[in-house]
C-alpha cells in the first residue's frame, strides 16, 4: 500500500520547513510520493515564489527587463534552501533555461510552474527519491480541460516501477507539449490526481492550519476543527467559500473512493480532518460546518397563476444564458419565484431585471442586492427534528431577518439569504447555538 502525501508552500518555505517534511516522510515507509509546491511566505509580508515567478515574467517578456536581474532573488530563494540543507545540488543549469525561456516568451504558466519544478527537484534530492517532471505525465486536452484517461495511465505506468518520486504540484502538459498550470493552489489538484493513478490508500494533504475549521477562524474566534468530513458536506461547504483546500482536489479521489487527511507539518502528532466517502460515517454534531459567501442579488418574480404558465422557468433561464448569467439558487412559491445570482453578473449585465420583465409579463418584480447566503451543512441533520427551528431561534433572538431559505432535498444543508450587513454575526450565532452550546 502506498500514501500519496502533498506539502503545501508553507510547509517548504525554507530549510528548517523542509526537515520538518523529511521527517514526516520518514517516519511512514508508505508515504512512498510526494507532491510539493512551490516556496511559500516564511512570514507575513514575504512574496511567494509562484508570485515572484508572475511578476518576474512580466517584467522579462512584457517589459523587456534583464532577465538575468529580474531572475536573481528567485534563485536567491532556492539557493538559500540549498545552502541551508547541506546540499550539493546546483541548479545553475536549470535557471538559465528558465531565463532564456522567458526571454523567448514562453508564458506565464511556464512561468508560474518553475516554482515547483525548483522545489520539487531540490525534495527529491533532499530525500534522495527520484524526480518526475508533471510535464511528462500530466496532461491537459486541446480544450484546456485536463486529460484524465491519458494522465491515469501514464502516471500509472511511470510511478509503478519506482519505490518512491517527487511529482511537482500545479501543472502538466498541453497536447503539443507546452506547460499548462491548474488553477491557483492547484498543487492540491496534483496530489489527487497521483493518488487516483496510483490507486492509494489515503491521500495526505499536509498544510499549516490543525485541519479544517467548522467556521472561518477570521470570523469566529479559535473554532473547533471537524475531525471527519465528507466529501459532500466539503463540496457544498467548498462551494460556499470553504477554502482549506483547491475545489477541484476533490473530484479524482472521491471516484475512486479514496480518503484526504488534511494535516498540519507543524504539528505532525495530531490527526487533522479526515475527508471521507462514505455519507453514513457517524456524525460528531448535528452540524458539521458553517460556511457563506456576500454579494449576491435576489431577483423576485410575481405573477398570477405562474404555477399553471407552461414555460414560464424556462423563458427566464433562456434571458440569463443568453447573457451568460447562472443562477445559485431559485426558491418558488406557487405565484412568486426568486432568482439568486451571482452579484458580480448583475454588474456585468445592468438590465438583466427589464429583460426578464420582457418575457414574463409579470405583475411585479425587483431587485434586491447585497445579499449573503450562509450554508449551515451537517450530515447529522438528517431526520433530526428541530434543527431548522433552532438556527431560525438563534437569528431571530440577534434580530437578523432571513430574506431566503433553501433546504437542499438531501437534507445535508440549509441555506440561508440574509442582508450582508448581518453576515458575520449571523455565522456567529449560528456556530455559537449549534457547536459551543452542544460542546458544553
Ligand atoms: N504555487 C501555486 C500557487 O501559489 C500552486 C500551489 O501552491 O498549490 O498557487
């Protein structure tokens, strides 16, 4: 059996972060691949090196800058990390490739991925594991989207003869070789990508928080961290702004059933949030996590005998794509409807309001903005009598009125529309009745 393990950039901002990562390793001859990211912060008002590596591109191949200068203090970083291990690797090779690549303008994801190409060659050599560049076995379509068929059975086919590899996080390959990276923080993405291919027994992905929090710690004071969490509950709390991990890490392992344990490199000894498949694990509370997100608008749709109009939905939705418009959430009564959107769209489309009218003829309709929805999402919550009453209790006693409620019919989540004004108390009260009060 093997153990997929990633380090995020600040488990490997620096040397003394490295053997903390080497020790981990060693410590569980199963913890056989290794995805690292590039060099995070090492203190608050430090640069990452993937935002080095943007800002130093743009500066060579936009600006027309000298590479050589522009490229010094990221080299300045891995050096230092070198120096600091003892070891005797150079990567003088490697930088001046890079440096000539962006003189010849190669792009900002090559760009942005050198960081943890560095890192991951510098691990490798740190733990003596053999390095595999993601540009070899992992692979984006001509659409951009990733290329699962294709990347499960190289990285199958490479990992399986090998003991153990360092597998740099981010990127992969286009169809013509080119470097093409995830999204931001998509080392995360990497890491479950291998631990699918491989067919792992768990994937470890290994930060610097204990786990992940039942609330946002920058709202609520020193939450409580869940022990174990599913992958539905984590993908309706991901969705809502949930951000312990990179929203698209999900999806490889859960097909194939395989679990995350999000742990901490600085406190290696504690368990961290196990991230399950299963939906009838147990549940520790009724609630499992508090997340929401501001700046939505609710459009509200009156109209006569709309419940009998054929086509009336449907008249809406074809408005909204028309103008590249999605909807969250669309709560109906039997002559009212409610359409919540992204607020952002709302900018971008001003008179989406007149258009609707223009179709549905409605006796009135409006836009309200400024709007936040806070998923409050438990397993627990199933077939547990009272707990609507009670988050409603807990707002109405702090006089926060509820504009919207949605219950999703698999009764893992209740979402609740309130003025933005409310958010951050209202998440207050409700971890405050559900988790602190079910603590004592
Ligand atoms: N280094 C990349 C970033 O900063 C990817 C990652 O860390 O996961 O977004």
């Amino acid at each position: 059996m093997s153990k997929v393990v990633k380090f995020g950039g600040s488990s490997l901002a620096d040397a003394n972060q490295f053997r903390k990562v080497a020790d981990i390793i060693r410590a569980d001859k199963e913890r056989r691949f290794v995805v690292p990211s590039a060099p995070g912060k090492r203190f608050p008002d430090d640069i990452k090196v993937t935002d080095m590596l943007y800002a130093c591109y743009e500066a060579v191949a936009e600006e027309g800058k000298n590479a050589h200068n522009q490229f010094a203090p990221i080299a300045e970083r891995f050096n230092g990390i070198i120096s600091d291990l003892g070891l005797t690797l150079s990567l003088d090779r490697e930088y001046e490739e890079i440096i000539e690549n962006f003189r010849k303008k190669a792009g900002r994801e090559y760009a942005a991925s050198r960081g943890e190409y560095l890192n991951g060659i510098i691990l490798a050599n740190y733990l003596g594991f053999q390095f595999v560049d993601a540009a070899k076995v992992i692979f984006f379509r001509p659409d951009g989207k990733f290329d699962d068929t294709l990347t499960d059975t190289c990285l199958a086919s490479v990992l399986h003869g090998m003991e153990n590899a360092v597998i740099p996080g981010f990127y992969g390959a286009n169809p013509d070789g080119t470097v093409r990276t995830f999204s931001r923080g998509g080392s995360d993405v990497t890491g479950s990508i291998v631990a699918k291919a491989i067919g792992a027994e768990i994937y470890e992905n290994w930060t610097d928080v204990p786990g992940v929090a039942v609330a946002d710690p920058r709202i609520v004071n020193n939450p409580k961290f869940i022990k174990v969490i599913t992958y539905r509950e984590l993908r309706e709390l991901s969705y809502m702004g949930f951000s312990v991990l990179h929203q698209d890490a999900i999806f490889p392992v859960r097909s194939a059933n395989i679990p995350i344990n999000i742990r901490n490199t600085n406190d290696p000894s504690a368990d961290g949030t196990m991230i399950v498949p299963g939906s009838d694990e147990k549940a520790e509370s009724i609630i499992t996590g508090i997340a929401g997100k501001k700046h939505f608008s609710v459009i509200s749709i009156e109209k006569d005998e709309m419940n009998s109009e054929v086509g009336f939905l449907r008249r809406i939705l074809t408005v909204m794509e028309a103008n590249n418009i999605s909807f969250e959430h669309i709560p109906t009564g039997i002559d009212t409807m409610s359409i919540v959107v992204d607020g952002a769209d709302v900018d971008k489309c001003p008179d989406i309001v007149e258009k609707i009218c223009e179709v549905t003829s409605p006796n009135h309709i409006e836009i309200e903005n400024n709007l936040a929805l806070i998923a409050v999402v438990g397993r627990g919550m199933k077939a547990k009598k009272g707990t609507a009453t009670r988050l409603f209790a807990a707002l109405s006693h702090a006089d926060i009125n509820i504009k919207m409620i949605d219950q999703g019919s698999s009764e893992l989540n209740i979402i609740i529309g309130i003025h933005e004004a409310d958010f951050e108390k209202a998440i207050g009260v409700i971890y405050d009745m559900f988790i602190l009060s079910e603590a004592e």
